[in-house]
C-alpha cells in the first residue's frame, strides 16, 4: 500500500484556491431559460411557412371523361 501519494494529497488539499461563479446558480438557470424561450419564439415564427408557400398542383390522368364517379375539383377526395 502506498502512503506517499495520500500525504500528497491531504497536504495539498488545503492550499487550493477555488474559483467563484461570476453570479449565483439561478441566474444561470435563468438565462437558459430565457435563451430557450427566445429560440422558441423563433421557433414559432416559422410555424405554418411551408403551407403557405406550397401551391396546389392539379395531376391530369389524362381522362377526359367522367368514368370514376362524379368527383369534382370541389371534392375533397379529388386528386391535387
């Protein structure tokens, strides 16, 4: 067993400076926080975009004519 290396240490173990938070544990927390707030602001700016932007494109299958039923442009089933 070695001795040596825990006299080291106890010896040493009142010499160290620690070093303070330049402000207290909270306001770490808070900026995160905040930080992540901010980011879902952006986030929720964007909701939506590309619905609005995307413009409907109409499949012709080339039938001129109507021999599946009566679906219109109007029908929600219709093709798009």
């Amino acid at each position: 067993m070695s001795f040596m290396p825990t006299v080291a240490t106890l010896a040493t173990a009142g010499t160290e400076k620690l070093r303070e938070l330049p402000m207290p544990p909270w306001a770490f927390a808070a900026i995160a926080f905040a930080t992540f707030l901010l980011l879902l602001g952006v986030l929720w700016s964007f909701r939506n975009t590309a619905a609005r932007y995307d413009a409907p494109v109409r499949v012709d299958h080339g039938d001129s004519d109507d021999s599946h039923g009566s679906h219109g442009g109007t029908d929600p089933g219709a093709h798009l």
